[in-house]
C-alpha cells in the first residue's frame, strides 16, 4: 500500500481508538453513532446526486433514494411533532443559513442571544447572520438564573421590529421560559427560530420541551450532539408556507447534491430515538446533575446553582480562580478527559481563548452506560486533577481503568 496512504489509515484508526475507547468524551458538542448508523454512513448513496424533492428529482434511478427521503421526513416529523421537515443542510450552521436567507433581506434586524450567554456564531456578525448582511442586536442574559432575560426580548422586539428572533444556545443549562416567550411571539410580527443544535436529541426524549408548541416557527438542529446520529443538520417546522421558503433556499439554493448516506443515518438515529430516546435522555439529564452535585461538593464553582444547576446535558463550571477554561482543558486532556473551554456570562468575547469558563456534557458517558455513580468517580477524577494537583499521568491510568469496562453504545 502507499506510505501516505498507510499513513493516512492509521491516523483515523489511532483517532478512533484513543477518543472512542479510551477517552472520557465530556465535550456536550459530539457523541457516538450506533453500528447501524455509521454503517449507513459509509454507503455508496451519498455519492450519487439527487437533486429536488421526491417524485421530481432531476436524475434517473432514484426510485429507492425516493424511498429513503420520504421516509427520512416521516421520521423526523414523528421525533419531533413536527409537520414539515428539511434534511438538506450540511451542518447546523448551515441549517442556520437556509432559515436566514430564505426570510431576510440584507439590512433586515436580528434579535439573538450574545456569544457569552452561549448564543451561536451563525446568529452572529462573524458568522451566518453577518454574512447575510443583518444586524444582529443582543437580548440580555441574566446571570444569576442562567437564562433569557424576557423584558430585554419584550423591549427590543417592539423597538426594532425584528424580522427574527433566534434563541437556543451551545452553553444551555435550563430551558428558557417558554410560557413567555410564547407570549412575546404572538405579539409581534417577528419569526422565532430555536436553534436546538444542542439540545435536540433532548427534545425528541421529551427531557427538554418542544419550542414548535411555544410560538416557534422553526426548530434547527445539527444532528450528532444530545441526537446521536451522522453529523449534518436539519430543520423542522409547523408553517407550510414559511418552510417552503426554506426548502428553495436548500434546493436550488446553497446544496445541490446534499449526501443520502448522511440522510439514511439520520433516519436510523430517528429510529434509534424513537425508540430508546426517553431512557436515554431521562439518564442524560440525571447523569448532569449528578455530575454537577459532585464537582459543587468537591469544591468547585458550578453554574446555576440556585436552580439545580442543570436541566440538560450541560454542566457549567466557572475556573477563572484556578488557571481558566484553557488551562484545565490542558490538563484534562492530559488524563484523556475531553472537555470544552467556553465563554460564559461576564466574559467578554474577546476571552474565547482564555475564558473562565469550562463546559462538560454527559451525552457521551450516558450512552456508554454510566450512571450516577460513575459520574462521582469522574467528579473525583476532575477535583484530583483541578484542584489536588494530581499527576495526569495518574489519574489518566484511572480513566482508562474506567473506560475499559465501558465499550458498548447503548440506547440503539
Ligand atoms: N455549537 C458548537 C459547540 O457547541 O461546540 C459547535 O458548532
């Protein structure tokens, strides 16, 4: 075989075999795909384009790719009581984009959640939402409860006439209050998109609930975080006339060939939800608190205590009093433990390299099979590394002990 070649196989086999088996993933962003669903993944499918909707495709032999869209729509309208779907999108990101330039002009205003409160960069200037040429205006975060702060989004939906309001964050530890934003949405003429990248799996297990029942018009979602499929993305929608738009933008618009194989996975996680999604995401969320409850016993300075510190896969630490987000991301990386640097509220976004705060989630271990109790040896494992100055080395050891007894996905 080629050098570059072999070298090139190994690299993905040494990744797989260092992050899959022996790491404690903890970065919420990812998870792991069932036998089933990377399987799909890898057919010949993906490579074949199919271009336009089921019954109107613009290539020949597509009568079993027919087939699979159909179905793939029907899952996802089941998972997520929904009534219209896309699966188009490439990414979350991307599913971002098609929602925002099928329902914008460039000018147009944009409320979203600022990047410290975990609002996404495709909500932002520097991503989607600059591109596009809209301006983003920021609602308030409250600090203390870790959530939207209702009258700013009140007050600046009726000062700027928004054309869109995007809420949903990648730092997301409580839902925000529905019930009232429910409220805010049937006064006024914005659309509400929620982007539930993070949490969407969540909402499929109904350990989140669903923002289509609150007044928003589109859920979008990258589709390999709390759901456990192929990476991608996808947007769900109760308003025909609205997704339509949407639907122009994916096709013609920004995708021509959008990748079967991806889309037959997607199905198959939907399968997988559908069936196993509520004992999986209610462990999910009793794995967090778990995990936050240690790490708060053990000294550390846990987000959102005052209400249970966590609702979601999320768990959220301050550590600017002992060396910041970039430093204990090192570290525990040392041991094999795999978590995120993140900005958090009172930061300032110029901080993202070195922000005070580290984000963990509990989707990963969850589907491996651990439960409360592994969450307080992974607390210990953290408090050891952070705070006693164990050796990494040490408690890297411990980790692999750890992880040898759990190699199995379950939930699939
Ligand atoms: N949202 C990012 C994250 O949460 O890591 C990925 O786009």
């Amino acid at each position: 075989m080629n050098r570059t070649m072999k070298t090139l196989l190994s690299l993905v086999h040494e990744h797989e075999q260092f992050v899959d088996r022996k790491c404690i993933q903890l970065n919420p962003a990812t998870n792991l795909m069932s036998k089933k669903v990377r399987g799909l993944l890898s057919s010949t499918i993906g490579s074949r384009p199919a271009e336009g909707e089921a019954g109107e495709k613009y290539q020949t032999g597509m009568t079993y790719i027919e087939a699979i869209e159909r179905l793939t729509h029907q899952l996802l309208r089941d998972l997520f009581r929904a009534r219209g779907s896309e699966f188009r999108p490439l990414s979350g990101s991307m599913a971002n984009a098609l929602v925002l330039n099928a329902l914008t002009q460039p000018g147009d205003a944009l409320l979203a959640l600022p990047l410290v409160a975990g609002g996404h960069i495709s909500h932002h200037g520097i991503g989607v939402a600059g591109y596009r040429g809209l301006r983003t205006m920021e609602i308030n975060f409250n600090e203390q409860s870790m959530n939207i702060d209702c009258e700013s989004l009140r007050e600046l939906a009726k000062k700027y006439r928004p054309k869109l309001v995007i809420l949903g964050q990648s730092l997301c530890l409580f839902p925000p209050p529905f019930e009232e934003i429910r409220k805010i949405a049937s006064e006024t003429e914005a659309v509400f998109i929620y982007d539930g990248a993070h949490v969407s799996g969540l909402i499929a297990g109904k350990a989140f609930p669903n923002p289509l029942e609150y007044g928003f018009s589109f859920l979008t979602s990258s589709s390999y975080k709390t759901l456990p499929g192929p990476p991608g993305g996808f947007i769900l929608s109760n308003h025909e006339d609205l997704l339509q738009k949407v639907k122009r933008a994916a096709f013609p618009g920004f995708t021509a060939n959008y990748h079967c194989n991806r889309v037959a996975a997607l199905a198959a996680a939907c399968v997988e939800m559908l069936q196993f999604g509520e004992a999986y995401t209610t462990q999910i969320v009793r794995n967090s608190k778990a995990l936050a409850e240690n790490l708060h016993k053990l000294g550390f300075n846990v987000l959102g205590k005052e209400f249970g510190f966590t609702e979601t896969h999320q768990v959220a630490l301050n550590v600017s009093e002992i060396g910041g987000g970039a430093r204990c991301v090192r570290l525990l990386e040392e041991a094999s433990i795999l978590c995120n640097k993140n900005l958090i509220p009172g930061d300032s976004p110029r901080q993202a390299k070195n922000p005070m705060g580290l984000r963990m989630g509990t989707q990963e271990v969850t589907r491996l099979g651990m439960k409360e109790t592994e969450m307080a040896v992974i607390a210990n494992m953290i408090a050891a590394l952070l705070l006693k100055q164990v050796d990494p080395v040490r408690v890297k050891k411990e980790v692999e002990a750890l992880r040898s007894s759990f190699q199995e996905i379950f939930f699939c």
